[in-house]
C-alpha cells in the first residue's frame, strides 16, 4: 500500500473502474489508514452502500482515522450536496493538498455519460 501513498503524491486524480464487487470499496477502504499515517487528513464519501455496511464504514473511519461521509443516509442529503461543498471550496482557493478524498461513487457525482458535467467535475 505505501506505493498508492507515494502514488497520491504526484497526482490530483484516481480513478478506479471495474465490474460491480470486484473490490473497488475494499481496496479504498485499505489504503486510507496508509495515508493517515502518511500525515494526510483523509474523507471517504460513501454514496454507493446501505445502512447496515454503513455503519461498518464509519466504524472502520473511526478506527483508522479518517472520516466517513454517507450522504445518502442523511435526511435531505444527498451527493450533489457534496459536490457542491467541494466546488465552493475550489472556488475559494482553499488550499487542500494536505487532504485525501475518496468518492464511491462517481456515477452519484454527476453524469458519466455527458462530457460536460464530467469535465467540470
């Protein structure tokens, strides 16, 4: 895992892609306590799980560190209040290279299939 560490230092963006259950979660989950502990502040948003893995999310955030984000599971919540959070940050200016945000999932983000939106995102 350190060389997924090393790897979040040379770039801004990470994109996984593969089949349904083929460990795209498992493997964002294990590698956030390596950036924890590499100084990062981590947030793993969560849109693409029910309550009840949820809850074993937050538990592991706790545990290792980082924080867990579900915004589906919060009343009037959603992803794109996420998205919209993130873009006022960008706006701003705020400097973030001390963090490390993980989205599961994209398809929640916006829409894949448009260019348009993908690319402003």
């Amino acid at each position: 895992m350190v060389q997924l560490v090393q790897l979040v230092q040379l770039v801004y963006l990470v994109v996984l892609v593969a089949m349904p259950n083929a460990g795209k979660t498992a493997l964002a989950t294990a590698i956030c306590p390596d950036m924890v502990k590499a100084g990062y502040k981590v947030v793993y948003v969560n849109a693409d799980t029910g309550g009840g893995n949820a809850k074993r999310y937050i538990r592991l955030a706790k545990q290792d560190g980082y924080d867990c984000l579900v915004p589906d599971l919060v009343t009037g919540g959603s992803m794109g209040d996420i998205v919209s959070k993130l873009k006022g940050v960008a706006d701003a200016g705020v400097d973030m290279s001390d963090r490390v945000f993980l989205f599961d999932t994209l398809k929640k983000m916006t829409d894949v299939i448009q260019k348009r939106p993908l690319k402003a995102l």
